[in-house]
C-alpha cells in the first residue's frame, strides 16, 4: 500500500477508483456513489456479498436529504444532535441512489462523518462516498492506516488520518411513525449510545419508543462477524480455566499457547477505541485465543455496542 495525500485521494476518487479513508468510527474503503466500476471494486476488493447494503456518507445535511425520498422530521432532530458524527439513518432511498448500493432494498444507509479528511474528501469529489469499513468481509475492522494495509495486504491505497476517535461502527437506526408515536429502532449498535439517542429525543419532546432489532437486511448482524484471526472466547459467568481451555482445544484440534485475557477495565469509550487494535495484536500470534471476561456492571447501554461486537467475534461464549 501507499499511503497518499487527499489530494491523490480525490484524483483516485474522481477516475473512479477505490481509496481507504479515515473517519472517526473506523477507517473506511470509499467509492463515488455515481460510480458502478467503483461500487463493484469496493465489494470485489472486500470479498463482500452484494446483499451487503453500503452506507452513504455526506458532507452536510442538505447533501444527505438530496439522497432520501422521505426525510422523517425525526431525522433532523437525531442529525442535529449527532451530525457529523457516529450515527447512520436509515430511510428511503432517492431514485438515483444504485441497488448495489442498497443491494435491492427500497431503503438507503446515510451518515455525516465528523473526521475532517473524510468530509474534505467528499466535499473536493463533489458527490457523497460509499464506505464499508475496510477490512475484508466478515473481519475485524481497521482503526488504523496501517490495519488496512493489513487486510488488503498492499492492494489499496490509503488516506492517513490518525487513529480513530471511537474505534467502534456508527450506529445504525431506522424509524417509523406509529399513530402519535415514533418507533426508532437501532439495527447495529455502535458510536451513539441507546442513552444518548433517548437524551435527544427527550429534549426535543419527540414522542418515541427506543428498540434493537436484529436486521435480515444488514449482515453486519451476521451471528459472526468482525472476527479477528484467532478464536475469541465470551465468559459470561465463568471463570476461565484449564478445564475449559481443554474443551476448546479439543474443538479447535490445537493447542492454545497464548491466551489473551481482555477484561476491560476502563471506561466504554476507551474500551471501544482499543478493542479492535487488541484484538489485531494479540491474533499476531499463531497459537493465540483471545479470553474476554464480561463483568455484571457492564451490561448497561453504554456498553452495548462493545458487547454486540464481542459476541459476533466470539466462537464461544460459556
Ligand atoms: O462507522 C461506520 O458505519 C463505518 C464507517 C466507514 O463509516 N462503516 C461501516 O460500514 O461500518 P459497513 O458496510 O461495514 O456496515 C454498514 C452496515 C451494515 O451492517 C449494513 O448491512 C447496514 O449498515 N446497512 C446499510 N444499508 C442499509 C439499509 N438500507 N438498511 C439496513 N441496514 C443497512
Ligand atoms: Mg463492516
């Protein structure tokens, strides 16, 4: 890989070709929207299906309604309070949005990132970017330049922008107005907080009902996903120890000689902004299972993405 500048990276975006960016959840493999030799290298590129919806970004509020067919008065109250920022919208698409970006669905992704490279970018190339994250399909996603030279193994040309702020995906939520009330339901935890998104609401004197919804049509809900080179194993209410060690080894027909034990034992945010580099660096190792112990105290919403990303990176969790 190279890395290269923002200028380059415009030129490469605007003669259609894919670039790695940065944004503050994860770093991100950008297309032009308009573009179908981009959209089919982004998902050529990952190894990703193409029942895998990408999420559009934007540089403003008005270039994210350009790209709905409903803007829900709901939507500016959540995009005023997080934009540009780690949430994503989801309602329905605009006629010029491509079905490779949606695969199919009448619905499009929509998201305002606040990394200054990212929004430089798809102001300078004039039309917003499609980014899924960039790492290869089903992986760990990269919270550096250099992760993403990792999964693409030289093969993708990259914006340095540092490492990201949150290190956790957006937040994906969809809406619906049922009778007096809004239904706001949360498809992918991530960089907005339940709590955050319920404050907002609250303020604005939105009437709104919060769920979680496992998504069909978003494999970012694959059972697994974001898994790092080597097994993960989720204790919940056990101890680790060599009896369990055993019956993994007997599973996996090797033996495991570097446990990773990770047992967060900071504060969500910094948790979520190291968990993936962690993941990265203890898989270097050949004979490395990662261990992940889940105390009681952090079960509440702040923690709720980081323990969604856990669970579909966890082979077992005992
Ligand atoms: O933080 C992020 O969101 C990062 C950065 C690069 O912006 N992007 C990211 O993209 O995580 P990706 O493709 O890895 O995940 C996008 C998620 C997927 O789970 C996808 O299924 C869902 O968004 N999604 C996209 N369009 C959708 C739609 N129309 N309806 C429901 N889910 C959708
Ligand atoms: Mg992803």
């Amino acid at each position: 890989m190279a890395l290269i500048s923002s200028e380059q990276a415009v030129e490469a975006l605007k003669r259609e070709d894919v670039v790695g960016i940065p944004t503050e959840t994860v770093y991100g493999l950008a297309g032009r929207i308009d573009s179908e030799v981009a959209l089919k290298k982004i998902f050529s590129v990952k190894a990703r299906p193409f029942f895998d919806p990408l999420i559009v970004h934007v540089e403003s509020l008005a270039q994210a309604k350009l790209q709905a067919s409903a803007w829900p008065e709901v939507f500016d109250v959540l995009a005023g309070a997080f934009w540009p920022g780690p949430l994503t919208l989801v309602t329905g698409k605009a006629p010029h949005i491509s079905s490779l970006i949606t695969s199919g669905l009448s619905t499009v992704a929509l998201r305002c990132p606040r990394h200054p490279v990212a929004l430089q970018l798809i102001r300078e190339v004039g039309v917003p970017l499609a980014a899924p994250s960039a790492n290869r399909f089903g992986h760990t996603s990269p919270t550096s330049s250099s992760h993403v030279e990792e999964e693409f193994q030289g093969h993708v040309n990259t914006v340095e922008g540092g490492p990201c702020e949150i290190g956790l995906e957006s937040t994906v939520v969809q809406v619906e107005q049922k009778d007096s009330q809004w239904d706001v339901t949360i498809l992918r935890p991530g960089g907005i907080s339940r709590d955050q998104i319920h404050e907002a609401l609250k303020i604005a004197g939105i009437k709104f009902q919060i769920s979680r919804q496992e998504s069909s049509a978003s494999p970012g809900h694959l059972k697994h996903h974001y898994q790092p080179n080597c097994p993960v194993v989720l204790l919940q209410d056990q101890e680790w120890d060599a009896k369990i060690q055993l019956q993994i080894e007997k599973h996996f027909h090797k033996s495991f000689t570097f446990i990773h034990r990770i047992r967060f034992t900071s504060g969500p945010l910094e948790s979520a902004r190291t968990l993936y580099e962690e993941f990265r660096n203890a898989a270097k190792n050949p004979d490395a299972l990662i261990v992940v112990e889940k105390p009681q105290e952090q079960s509440d919403p702040q923690w709720e993405a980081i323990w969604d990303r856990v669970e579909r990176a966890a082979s077992f969790i005992l």
